[in-house]
C-alpha cells in the first residue's frame, strides 16, 4: 500500500493558523488537560447514539489535535496526532460538519494518516465553537466499516457537538464574570435552551407545539439551569416519539442528568417500540454513566398517525399523568405506574407499564411538567393544581395546540399573580381536524 502522505503546512486551510483562532483555542484552557466526564459522557452517548466504536472530542491549534476526550481508544501511545493527520483541520476549514461514509474512498480524508493509524472505516466530524464563533476543534464518531449515518443520527451529533460547545461557552463566561449574577443567569439561560430541540418538526396531518418558561420567584429567575425538557422525533418509518420529563434539582449537574436523558431516548427510541422499553434503557444509563443521585420524572408517547388520526403507547416514569383533550372539550387523564428514575434504584422491565390511546381529528395530547401545576402566588396560596389545569383545558375546546398552550400558561400565570417558584415546560400534540 501506497504511504500516505501529509499535507505540507501551507497546504493547511489558513483558518487553522488564524491568530483569533488560535487565542480562542488557549482562552478555553483545555489544550493539555486533563480527561472531564463532562466531555467523556457526551462522546459516550455520540457512540451510544450512532453503534461506532470510537469517538474523540478534539482541540486543535497550529501543530497538533489534542484528544480531550477519546472514547475506544488505548491512550498508552498519547492523546494527540499532528494536524496534518488529522480531519479536524478540515473542520476548521470549511466550519462545517464532514461526513465520510466510505473513509478510504473519500478524497477529503483518504490520504490523513488517521484513516490507517485508526482503523476509519466511516467518519463524522461536527465543528465545536468557542463563544466567539471561532472553530475550536471537532465532535467525531469512527466505525471501523464503511456505513452510512442515518438523519437521526447525524442531527444527534449535531445537538451533541452544540452541547460540548455550549459547556465550553458556559465554563468560560463563568470564570470572566463570576461576580455579575445577571451574566451568569444569561449563560445559564442560554444552556438550558441548548437542551431544548431549537423548534418542533413538521408533523404531517399533526399541529404540534412546545413552551418553556422560567421561574420568576426572587433570586430564581434565569439564576441556574433547571431539568425541565422535551422533545419530539421521529424514530422509525411513521413512527414518532414525544418525551417530557423533569429532573430534581438545578444547575450544571441537573443540566449532565437532561442532556444524558435526551439523548438517551432519542438513541433508545428509534431502537425500540415500546415506551416502557426506552424508559428502562434510561434508567439503565443512569446507573451507567454513574451519574450523581439526582433522580427524574419523565412521561413517553411513541405513536403512529394513520388516516383517521394516531394511535400510541404511553409509559411514565413518576411523572404527572398526560392529559387528552377530546374534540369535544372532554378531559381525560392518561395513567402508566411506574417509578420515578434513579441510579439509587435498580432499574427492572417491570417497573413502568404502558397504557394505549387513540387520538381522532380534533384530539389532542398534552405532556407537561410539574411547573403549571404547582404555580401558586408568593403568599403561598393554593396551587394551581391538576382540577384547575383540566377545566383550563377543557376550556381551550377546538384551539391549535399553540394558542392553547398560550392560554393553559395564562391561567396558571393569573392565579399566581405571575410568580413561579420553577420552571414549567409544556407539549401538545393535536390531530388535525379532517386530517
């Protein structure tokens, strides 16, 4: 076999030794440091998410990509390659993702060194960015065997890729202003939207929409990052999946616990049919990735539109119970036992059952956290509670999802005098009438 060769320095895009590039790369700190499971989990869930068998989070400056973290790799020979073996240079150069499906026939990446000295088969390198916009590095997955990433796939190294960037920003935000609250809320704030899905998908025959709004109670509002989240994917053929959940506590180690949920159930779904299934394969990664003793609550629709609307399986891990509202304005409360979430409790298949459910044009599917419910004024009065949501939705009758999600956030708002002591995040998933 022909060696292969590297590329000579001038050959390297110009953005690797841009000077600005270069500055935002020594102002992270991370360059010969140490291993971080913050980094570690995300490049444990790029595999968990796409089957291959190694992944690097890596910073390069002018000479070298430094592995961060490198995940299926013995690190006995060192954890960096010059960055003319490397495809991050290539990362840096174009500030886009690569993606190589037969690595040894693609001629972006088939004379880099790496290819060999790795055993790539297939690469899928996604840009990681400083707060300024420079491209630090890269988020990489390897498989040995030429393959293809599905979409799913690739989006979710794309959210992760985001999510290592956005730890970035955070850590350094916090060391240049640790004395202003207001910044730190910010940077807080900004995390938490990083593990929202920025918009929900297009639902042919379905009108869907989502909200999140923060806690306004005194020296809360914006202050740190809570675990409410959801989301909405498809996971195989027509199939889709909707997740709520919340998890105990605030701040970084609340944000680890929702990042890993995530992207869990977007990995697990699109692998298993049965909601109660993805639901135990998260608390299995929870005892798994040796997370802290935080526990979390989280509901589970994995459902299939037909022609006369959508059929589904709902399963619940503690959570509060989904509410359907029916064409007709009927409430109706959506039951599954099951057990709150926890690596202090041994995860079992028979600890989350499942209930069925039928939705017909005009129906629709609410998923909420505790937040709406629990609003109450700053006098301690009565909680808005579960009777007041459902006569709040049974009056919303015949409106889109994000009209109603508006006025279920009005009333809840209203009989709290606007003060929130949490977050509350809110989902409804409606059958088109005469879809």
């Amino acid at each position: 076999m022909a060696k292969k060769t590297r590329p000579l320095a001038g050959e390297l895009p110009r953005a690797v030794f841009d000077p600005a590039r270069l500055a935002a790369v020594a102002d992270s700190g991370l360059l010969d440091s140490a291993p971080e499971s913050t980094f570690d989990d995300l490049a444990q869930l790029a595999l968990a998410v796409t089957g291959g068998q190694k992944a690097f989070f890596t910073v390069a400056d002018g000479r070298r990509s430094f592995w961060k973290s490198a995940v299926g790799v013995d690190l006995a020979a060192g954890r960096e390659n010059d960055i003319r073996d490397s495809p991050c240079h290539l990362l840096i150069g174009t500030g886009e993702e690569l993606v190589a499906e037969n690595a040894v026939t693609d001629p972006r990446i088939k004379d880099l060194a790496a290819v060999d000295a790795l055993g790539v088969g297939a690469w899928a390198g996604y840009p990681v960015v400083s707060p300024d916009g420079h491209v630090l590095g890269g988020l990489c997955v390897v498989d040995k065997d030429a393959r293809p990433f599905t979409a799913v796939q690739r989006e979710a190294l794309r959210t992760l890729a985001r999510s290592v960037s956005s730890e970035i920003a955070l850590r350094q935000a916090l060391g240049l202003a640790r004395a202003s609250a207001e910044a730190s809320a910010a940077l807080a704030r900004t995390l938490q939207d990083s593990l929202l899905p920025p918009r929900l998908p297009e639902t042919p025959g379905l009108d869907v929409a989502a909200m999140h709004r923060p806690a306004t109670a005194t020296g809360m509002a914006g202050a740190e990052v809570v675990g409410d989240f959801y989301d909405l994917f498809r996971t195989r053929g027509t199939s889709w999946c909707a997740v709520m959940g919340d998890v105990c506590g605030k701040g970084i180690a609340a944000a680890k616990v929702t990042a890993l949920a995530r992207y869990t159930v977007r990995a697990e779904a699109t692998q298993r049919t049965r909601p109660a299934g993805v639901l135990y394969r998260l608390h299995e990664a929870l005892a798994e990735q040796q997370v802290s003793e935080r526990f979390l609550t989280a509901a589970l629709a994995v459902f299939r539109p037909d022609a006369d609307g959508i059929t589904g399986r709902y399963a619940s891990a503690g959570h509060p119970p989904a509410l359907i509202r029916r064409a007709d304005g009927t409430v109706e409360e959506l039951h599954a036992d099951g057990i709150v979430l926890s690596p202090e409790i041994p995860a079992s298949r028979d600890h989350h059952g499942e209930t069925h459910f039928r939705l017909s044009p005009g129906d629709a599917l609410l998923l909420y956290t505790d937040g709406i419910t629990e609003a109450r004024d700053d006098n301690r009065g009565p909680l808005f509670g579960d009777d007041r949501l459902a006569t709040a939705l049974a009056a919303t009758r015949g409106a889109a999802a994000a009209d109603t999600l508006e006025r279920l956030w009005r009333a809840a708002s209203d009989h709290s005098g606007g003060h929130a002591v949490d977050d509350t995040a809110l989902m409804m998933v409606r059958v088109t009438p005469g879809a």
